[in-house]
C-alpha cells in the first residue's frame, strides 16, 4: 500500500494515468496527472483545453475537478460513457459535468447522480455528493425534501448520501450557514436514520450532528436524549456518544 506519492510504483502511475485502473487509496488519487488521463480517457478534448489543464496542475484537487468537468462540458463530451470508466477520477468528472449542466433542475441532477452517489468506488460517492453540494445548498429545504426518500433506500451508501451531502460544516467544501444555525432543518433527513444498522450511515449521522454541535450544542444534546429514550438500540447509542465527543 503507497504512504505517499513518492512510494507510488512508476508503472502504476503510470496505469492510473492512463485511466485503466481505479485508485487504490486517497494518495494514489492525488497523485493522478490529470492532464495525462484527461488525454486518454477522451483523446478529442483538443489541446487547448489540455493545456488549460496543465496550467492548473498546481492546484487544490477540488479545483482540477471542476475544470475538468468544465472541460467535458465544453467539448460535449457523452457523459454516459464516463459514468462507466474504469477511473474514478474520470467518474468523478462525470459527478462534476452533471452538477454543472445547464439547463437541469435539481431532481433531474439527483436522477443523474444516482448511479455515482452508489457507486462502488469510495472516491467516487464522495465526489458525487461533494460536486453536487453548492447546489443542494442554494435550494437547501428543496433539496431535504428531495433527500429525504433516500434515507429509506436499501443501499446504505444512499442512505450515507442523502446525509453526508448537507452536513453544516463537512470536509472540503464551504459551510451551509443556515443548517449551523437551525439544524434542525436537518431532521426530515436524521430521523429515519436515527438506528440505521449500515457502521457508514451512523457515521455520517453521528458526524453531521457533530458538525452542528459545534455551534447549537444544546440542541444536539437534547435531540440525542430524546433519540436514546425513543431508540434505545445499539446503532442509535453508537450515533449518540459519537455525535456528542466535541461537546464538553
């Protein structure tokens, strides 16, 4: 297993460069030439918008996958076809492109996303819910509204889904302002997933209510004492005591 990029073998850069195999770990994903896949994986994109990509190479991760989805989008690139690669960084650019085509309301968005958000690859569900997020967040009671069938779906990586999306603070991406302000907002999602039996899902629950902690931690309490009295189980226990570590 790499430790860093520079224990990364040449030739499986070289591989994942190519875009014939998945990414193993975090670091491999990091390490990927994005201008060398971006190459092989749509050999048409044209060398302007190959070159742009290049002149980002320095950049965040997150940035590199919104130009590259920018990318796609410009040379009407099938999408389709990416959802099915064998890269998931170029799945994760599919998760982009449809988070920013034109012309989409936000359930066709979800329609769209729904086949990544489950997909096998963790990257993957995590660029899906990450590309999608500042537009769940611009329609924030839409988008609960929309989620929250997902909390009853039988994949568990769904149901992490319609959770993980809108956390109040999250991990690499901006804040959502009124959901640490009313979490909650939250609950048409929390509440079915209160004893979910997936270790993934209570995570996810466990780590929104965290988040929210951070600045209405009454409230978390309170709503943990309710959900311990109402469901007195063990998944709901596990939710609670890690949903309340940062409370003192």
């Amino acid at each position: 297993m790499s430790r860093g990029v520079a224990d990364i073998a040449p030739a499986r850069l070289a591989l994942l460069n190519q875009g014939t195999v998945a990414s193993a770990t975090l670091t491999e994903g990091l390490a990927i030439d994005f201008a060398q896949l971006l190459a092989a994986a749509v050999p048409a994109i044209g060398p302007a918008r190959l070159e742009r990509m290049r002149a980002l190479e320095a950049a965040g991760i997150t940035k590199r996958m919104a130009l590259a989805a920018q990318l796609l989008l410009e040379a009407n690139v099938d999408l389709a076809q990416l959802q099915t690669h064998a890269s998931d960084t170029v799945r994760g650019w599919a998760c982009f492109a449809i988070a920013d085509q034109p012309g989409l309301t936000l359930p066709q968005q979800l329609a769209a996303l729904r086949s990544l958000a489950d997909d096998g690859h963790f990257g993957v569900r995590e660029w899906a819910w990450l590309a999608l997020r500042p537009r769940l967040a611009a329609h924030l009671l839409e988008a609960i509204a929309l989620l929250a069938p997902w909390t009853a779906d039988p994949s568990e990586r769904l149901r992490r889904f319609a959770c993980e999306a809108l956390r109040p603070r999250g991990v690499w991406c901006a804040h959502i302002a009124r959901l640490k302000a009313e979490p909650q907002l939250g609950l048409p999602l929390l509440q079915s997933l209160r004893a979910d039996p997936a270790v993934y899902v209570q995570d996810s629950v466990a780590n929104w209510l965290n988040d929210a902690a951070k600045s209405q931690p009454d409230w978390v309490r309170s709503l943990c004492t309710q959900w311990l009295q109402d469901s007195p189980v063990a998944a709901t226990a596990r939710i609670c005591k890690r949903a309340q570590r940062s409370i003192s």
